[in-house]
C-alpha cells in the first residue's frame, strides 16, 4: 500500500451518515445484499457532511467512477458498484472486487435518483473472470451499448460489449472481448458527425504498461516503464465500428504534451496519464479528461482532432478522500456538470459513492479548478 493511500484511509463517518441522510431524503432506496453505507454507524467520524462541497447521488449502494450521459433529457449514470470483498490492499487494486453494475438515473440534477436492478453480471459473460471495473455506454439507433472492462481466465483485463433495448438493461454480453482490446477504463465519445471513438487505458493495475506492444505480458512491470526521463506510457484510442461492437482500426496512442509540444514525462506524476479516461467537446475543441492517479488530480488537455494531440491545460479537481479519482462531463440544463466518487459515506477506499457538481469554463476555455472541499484547505 502506498504512504499516500494509507494516509487517505478514514474511519467511516457517522456524522456524515446522518447529515447526508436527510440530504437524500428524495432519494430512491434500494434492497441490497452488498454492504450499505449505514454499516458505518457507530464509527467515529472524520469529517461532518458540510464539508463536502457536494453530497452522495444514492446512499443504499456504494458506486464510483460515474460515465454520465444524457439521451432524451434524462440523465443516466453508468458507475462501477463497489462491494465489501475480503482482499487485502494493494497497489494493484486486488481490493475492487467488483462484480456487477446497476443504473442510476434522474429526470434532473438535484432530483430523486433511481438505483436499477442488475443490469450485467460477471457470471453472465462468457469470457469474464473477475472485477467488473470502470464500464461507459453508448447509444445508437434504438439500441443501449454497455462496455465494461473484466479480467479473462488468464488474468489480463480486456474490454467487453454488452447490448440492450433499454438504458437500464439488462445487457447481453458478447460472447468474446472486443479484438484486439486490452487494459481498463472504455470510455466512448461519440463526435458530431455521428463517429464514435473508444478511449482507454491505465497503468499500475490497469495493466496498460503489460501491453505495450498489445500483447499481455504477465511479467511485465508493475507499474510503468520505471524511466522518469522518458515519455510517459499513452492511453489509446480506436475508432469504432459501424455497429458499435467492434475496432474499426488497431488502437493508436494518444500523445498528451506540455505548452512547447514536448510529450509529458514519466516522472510527471502531477500531470501524466494514469487512468480514467473521458472526452468531451467545448466550442469546437476537443477534451481530453483523466486522472494522475497516485498523485490525485482529475486534469485535461485540449486538441483539435478526437485522436489529439492533447496539450495539457491543468487540474479539473483537486483531490477527493479517498484513493482513486474517476469522471465523467456532460453537458444538461445550458449547465457542465462533473460527475465523480469520494469515500465520504464509508471512509474506505473500496467503498466509494458518486457525486455531481457544476463544472465552469474561464472565457478562454480553460476549466476553472474545482475543490472537492467546502472549506479551503480541508484535503490537507
């Protein structure tokens, strides 16, 4: 476990259990078998609710890394579900032991959430192993697409379709992974002109820095390439097929460079690629979205072709509690918003819970820096 997760793992919080609870009074509960946030009751707590800069969408289910989209103005919200597994922590993630998803979805952004029932199970996908990550969707025609990344019987994550005539599922699995893909984090824009392009990739657990040459190595480094001084390991991008289901091309690099259009460093920690990919467009240009990782941050850059280069602008949030940090941006209402996950309900980094902010634009495109904090300072 690294210095920085151990110093962010918190006692769970009952003050901000209680608080948060009649925050969500509109919100729709759920039966589950999985451990619920009130399991926390009876710890001390870390902080109080009004800290927090915003309040969990759902409390009966833990939820992390939101892809948040909107079809027929209504908001739908594809998270990781998080469950209470036995595995120890590590630097590898062993600890998200996660098996299933379920759908949020709202009419609006304040309003009652609907948790969903199961929409797709591991044991419902013929390749799958374990540890149903970060997933995203996509619509097209009348037609939902879930992409999920899971380990196979091999242990290498690959990326996996799932099919359904409704938002909320239940999705069909493909019967085998999408050729050709690898590592984490599907995350599926779909440009104007009605293309749509797969972005993806993480290192460390991920297992991007296994697959350099698209070929898992189970060898290979357990981190990154280890070389500070050389350009940090890319994400990807391929361009999808007409019918959504597969690579319409072999996945290319994404290049992310500083303001003189030096490709950013392995040892730039605070800005380099980790994981968590999302694109988004603003007047014209292009967003590249993700996040450091070990050191924290959500950052972006800018291109003017959804394959970049991306130059980095700087920081969309600063650090949450808790480990990991994963987004979505969408646009609903003429307003930006910023889905993303702390650990505020549980005080464990396993057990995470989504959340939704406004995002705002400087005049000249930038992305105004958000603190996940009320009060200035509070993350230290």
């Amino acid at each position: 476990m690294t210095k920085s997760l151990r110093a962010r793992r918190a006692a769970p919080l009952l003050t901000a259990l209680l608080s948060t609870a009649a925050l969500l009074s509109g919100c729709q509960q759920s039966a589950t078998n999985d451990a619920a946030p009130n399991a926390a009751a009876g710890k001390e707590a870390r902080r109080d609710a009004s800290e927090y800069l915003s309040q969990p969408l759902v409390k009966d289910i833990y939820t992390a890394d939101p892809s948040a989209h909107v079809w027929d103005g209504k908001i739908y919200v594809y998270p990781s579900h998080d469950i209470d597994g036995p595995t120890p922590e590590d630097d590898l993630g062993a600890h998200f032991e996660m098996r299933d998803y379920r759908i949020l979805s709202m009419d609006k952004i304040g309003g009652p959430v609907t948790v969903g029932p199961v929409a797709l199970d591991v044991k419902d996908v013929p390749w799958a192993d374990k540890q149903m990550w970060a997933p995203d969707a996509a619509k097209k025609g009348d037609t939902y697409y879930l992409y999920f990344p899971a380990k196979d019987k091999e242990g290498a994550f690959r990326i996996g379709v799932a099919t359904s005539k409704s938002p909320t599922g239940p999705f069909k699995a493909q019967p085998q992974p999408i050729k050709g893909s690898f590592s984490i984090d599907p995350a599926v824009f779909t440009d104007t002109d009605g293309q749509s392009y797969m972005y993806f990739g993480g290192i460390w657990g991920g297992q991007l820095q296994r697959n350099l040459g698209g070929k898992y190595d189970a060898n290979g480094s357990k981190t990154d390439l280890g070389q500070d001084d050389k350009p940090a390991i890319a994400p990807r991008v391929a361009k999808m097929s007409g019918d959504m289901l597969e690579f319409a091309e072999t996945p290319r690099e994404i290049q992310i460079v500083d303001d003189k259009g030096k490709p950013l460093l392995g040892g730039d920690h605070d800005r380099r690629f980790f994981e968590a990919s999302w694109m988004h467009k603003y007047k014209g240009k292009y967003y590249f979205s993700y996040s450091t990782g070990d050191t924290h941050y959500l950052v972006y850059g800018i291109g003017d072709s959804p394959y970049g280069p991306f130059t980095y602008k700087g920081r969309i949030l600063e650090p949450v509690e808790g480990w990991t940090t994963h987004h979505s941006i969408v646009e609903w209402g003429g307003k930006w918003w910023l889905f993303y996950a702390d650990s505020q309900l549980s005080g464990q980094t396993r057990l995470r819970n989504v959340k939704v902010t406004e995002l705002k634009y400087n005049p000249d495109g930038t992305i105004q820096t958000i603190n996940p904090f009320v009060k200035k300072g509070a993350a230290d």
